[in-house]
C-alpha cells in the first residue's frame, strides 16, 4: 500500500490539468535554423561517419526554450528508418540524476537526509568494510565514494533482482579507501533508489512516474525495457564487431534501474533539462527546492584529471568533480554539468552550462561511441568561444593511443603464451560448479572434448591456452575473452577456478549434492527394526537411530542430526 503523502508544493503541483502542463510544454517550439547551427548539421555528419553512428538524436534548450531538435541517420544500420526528434533510445547512466532528483525531493518532504546513513532507510545494507557499512551516507552512495570497484559483472550477467544485488555487495572488496578516490559505482545508485522508495513506500520506478514523468509530460519516457513493446518509432541498438556495425538486442536493466534504466526522446529530455537549468522549477511548478537542487551540483567527490580516460570524461576540463548524479567541470571559463548514458547499443549524453542557461540532449543507437562527447562540446563552443575546436581531432587523439595499447597488450598475451602445455588433469575433472559469493555460479561443463562455461547470461567455450588456464569465446563481446585459471588441490582434483573480469573472486569448487534417493523401499517396521543405541568398537561414543515420522535420524554426539536413506 501507499503511504499517503503530506500536502505540499510537489504534490500540489504534479496534478495540473493537462492543458496546463501542455501549455508549460510549448515553450517548447519546433527546430529553428540559424546563422550559429549553420555548420552544425555538417559536423553531426562528420561526427557521425568518424565514430560509425548509425544514428544521432539531439535538442538544444536555450533561456528555457528548445532552439534546436532533429534526428539524423537511421534507427537501424541498412534500413531507410529516418530519426526525429521523437524517435527513443536508451539514456543509461543519465538516468542517475534521475534518482538523485527523487531523493532531493525526498529531503524537501523532511523523509530523507543527505547526510543520514543509508543503512537507515535499508537496514539490512551491508558494505564488506565495516567503517563504510556503517558510515555510509546518501551523499556519499550519490557521489562514487564508497572505494569499491565496480561488481558490474555480479548485475549485468548474474540476473540477480535488486533485493540480492544489495545483499550481495557486502562481498564485494574495497578498491580504496573509503571516501578517498573518485571510483564509479552503479550499484550505490540502486542502494539510493531503494533507499528512496523504501521511505516513500513505492517502487523507484512509480516515482520517476509519479514526481519527474508527469509533471514534466515526458509522455514517451519510461524505466523498463518491458515499455517499450509495440513503438513503433523506436532506436535500434548496435555495437561495433570486427570493424562492422551490427545490430544487437536491447538489453533489460530492470535489476539497476535506479543506475541507467531510463528511455526517453530528445524532446522529453529537453523538458529535464528545463528543470535542471531552472534549479527545480519547470514553467509554474517548484518540483524540489532551489536549495537541495543546488546540492546535486556541489562538488562532492574530486576527479584526478590524470590518464587518457580521465580526460575523455571531462573535456577540455581543468578541474572536474562529481556532484550527486553529475560530474562538474570548468569548460571555457565556465561552469559545466553533465552526464553521460552508456549501455548495450546505446550511448547518451545530458549537458548544461548554467550560467548560460544552455543545455544539450544527445542520444545515439551505437554503444562505447565518443559521438556524444564529441558533440556537446562543441556546441558549448557555439555559445562560448570565437570558434569551435575540432573535438572529433582530440576524442581520435585520445583513443588511438588507448586502441593501439589495447591491441599491443592483446600482443603481449599471445607472446606470453607458453606452447606445449597440457592441462595437468584429465578435462572432465574440471567439470563441474563454481560459487563466488558476490558472483553466484560459474558452470563448467564438457562437450565433445571441450570445456564450456556458463556464467548468468554469458556462455561459450573455453579454449586451452596453456597448463591450467583456458581463454574464453564467449557469446556476448561485454564478457571479453576471459582467462579462467583453474586450481588444484593436494589430491589433484579441481579446488577453484579464476575468471579474468571479475575483481577479487575467488569461484570455490561445489561438491554435487548427494543423491538422496532410496534404492530401496522399507515398511514403517522394518525400519522400526533399526531403532536404537550403538556403540562403535574403536570410539568412546554412543550413536543413537530413531525413527521420526517416516524417516530415520542418526544423531552423534557434537555432530548435527542425519537423515538416512536405505540404498
């Protein structure tokens, strides 16, 4: 059941009538050309065909008005599919400041605090680090500072629901220290997600509806994938494949939505914006605080601008944070928010200068793509400088030498590979399951002289590389080519296995249950025969049998209760 909320201005004002929150959406008016957008069409293309982007959605909000909307390319490779401002993609990790939305909006009701602990609206949340456990605030869960790495694998292949998610990072080791270092964590979002819903008394994804959705009319907006049966003006995801661009299948999130689960348009995105860059107010309504909405954009958590990759993630930046669902960097003197959405087939990205009250919706049907970087930039520049720098010039300098050190480490592999080895144990030995706590099951099993390896929703062969460790060829190119050492024990069988990916598992060999079936069937007095005391020659103890119900219990002294079974 719902709690029933407190009267209020959030309340209040997410049931206008339609016609009024239509009339706060036209502030909203079609594309309109201009002398500043003149080349920007041409740099799209360009973008486009440098990154292989089979389509690219964006809007311009500018002084709380949409001054630019369009698609361009096609909703899937090799199909006449023309994308318009209303075709939807997937906004992956743009989704984020969704969720910290709905806790700001949570604090404004007095439900929530920032700086309360999390295990205080979960409280059977539990971090590996007791001190973090313990400790760990809603700002810091919004804020990438727990110190721990990643676990993605533990979601996004396990199938795990969002109640076992949570209880499962309690297995999941620190990388850092806690509150030291800037280490992205999707799993705390879907820790504040549930957080906010359990204080509110409804599903993260009924509030997004309810409090973001409705009020802003993001009418094609959703947080599942299970939404999205039946539309017909629809992205298509893809991924590149051996220098191709393929299509691949949508990939369903449900189980960290609260992280990246959003769909929505351009133009549903741009009326978000409008919020963001109205400091909680959208047209009439006051949806959060000006107070708790600037709170989102203090910077919480430093970023060390250090490395490739930290560049790729704030350009043009000399300083970058992270705030609570955004990262918060200088850009051509000014201030600079945004986040970026990444999932399969699909990248996205949410961008604002505030003090020019401009801000940019990008979204894409190509995963890993730099097109949405490359993008907002430069028309940032548009609005900032004299000229536009040429960002697809610096995104290719920044990941040729990222591709070309990946390809010179896949060299280093192979050169390391010692020729022949054999596996020191017959492979049907291998055979068998595997438990990490954090990670759940890894099935190794054998067919036709190969071993296989399932894993959640990854499975493929593994192929001998050399002694113990076999190199994978999975069915899904997010699983990678993992090496899985296995390990013996002291009598030669198979203890445990390695699996290059995921972070500190250690997968334990799991012994097949005992067959519990009767060989044979006993009457109730044949087994009544059995009843009684008995006392082993060579121990100083008693065993007692007793028939209990149907069955036979064997207790030893400082042993638990056994069942016996008649073989």
């Amino acid at each position: 059941s719902s709690r029933v909320l407190r009267l209020g201005v959030v309340l209040a004002l997410s049931a206008l009538p339609a016609e009024r929150m239509l009339a706060q959406r036209a502030k909203a008016p079609a594309t309109k050309a201009g002398p500043r957008f003149a080349d920007l069409d041409a740099y799209i293309a360009r973008t486009m065909q440098e990154w292989k982007v089979p389509a690219v959605a964006i809007a311009i909000v500018k002084d709380d008005s949409i001054v630019y909307s369009k698609g361009y390319g096609t909703r899937t490779v090799g199909k006449a599919e023309p994308v318009d401002a209303n075709t939807v993609f997937a906004i992956g990790s743009a989704s984020k400041a969704f969720t910290a939305a709905l806790v700001a909006m949570a604090v404004d009701e007095g439900k929530m605090k920032w700086d309360e602990r999390v295990s205080a609206y979960l409280p059977g949340f539990q971090l590996y680090d007791t001190y973090a456990s313990r400790d760990l605030t809603m700002r810091d869960a919004l804020s990438h500072r727990s110190g721990l790495a990643r676990g993605d694998f533990m979601w996004y292949a396990g199938g795990f629901p969002r109640e076992e998610i949570l209880r499962r990072v309690r297995y999941l080791k620190p990388s850092w220290g806690f509150r030291s270092l800037f280490g992205y964590q999707n799993i705390m979002f879907l820790a504040s997600g549930e957080a906010v819903a359990a204080v509110q008394q409804r599903s993260w994804d009924d509030l997004i509806r309810a409090k973001i959705f409705a009020p802003l009319g993001m009418t094609s907006s959703s947080t599942s994938v299970r939404e999205l049966a039946g539309k017909a003006n629809l992205a298509t995801p893809h991924r590149e494949q051996d220098d191709s661009v393929v299509v691949i299948p949508w990939k369903n999130i449900d189980n960290i939505a609260p992280a990246g689960s959003i769909n929505s348009n351009v133009r549903d995105m741009a009326q978000w914006v409008r919020l963001q860059l109205g400091r909680g107010k959208y047209g009439t309504q006051q949806l959060m605080s000006t107070g708790n909405h600037g709170e989102m954009w203090l910077p919480n958590t430093p970023i060390r601008l250090e490395g490739p990759t930290a560049r790729f993630m704030a350009p043009g930046a000399n300083l970058a944070a992270y705030g609570m669902g955004w990262f918060l960097q200088d850009f051509n003197g000014h201030l600079a928010v945004h986040h970026g959405g990444n999932i399969d087939g699909m990248s996205a990205m949410v961008a604002m200068v505030p003090d020019q009250k401009l801000g940019v919706v990008i979204l894409t049907n190509k995963d890993g793509t730099p097109a949405p970087g490359a993008i907002f930039p430069h028309i940032f520049d548009l609005y900032t400088r004299p000229a536009a720098r040429d960002w697809n010039a610096e995104y290719r300098a920044i990941i040729d030498p990222l591709v070309k050190a990946g390809k010179e480490a896949e060299a280093a592999v192979e050169k390391a590979r010692v020729a022949g080895t054999r596996p020191s144990v017959d492979m049907a030995k291998l055979a068998g399951t595997y438990s990490d706590s954090l990670y759940g099951d890894l099935v190794i099993g054998v067919n036709g002289g190969t071993l296989a390896m399932k894993f959640g929703i990854f499975e493929g062969t593994l192929e001998h590389w050399h002694y113990n460790t076999f190199r994978g060829k999975m069915n899904n190119p997010s699983a990678g080519k993992p090496m899985v050492t296995f390990v013996l024990g002291a009598d030669g069988n198979a203890s445990e296995a390695t699996v290059q990916g995921f972070e500190d598992a250690t997968f334990r060999f799991t012994p097949p249950a005992a067959d519990t079936t009767p060989g044979v069937s006993l009457s109730r007095d044949q087994l009544q025969a059995l009843v009684g005391r008995y006392k082993p020659d060579a121990l100083p103890l008693d065993i007692d049998v007793q028939l209990i119900g149907d069955e036979l219990k064997l207790t030893v002294p400082g042993q638990p209760t056994y069942t016996l079974v008649a073989l």
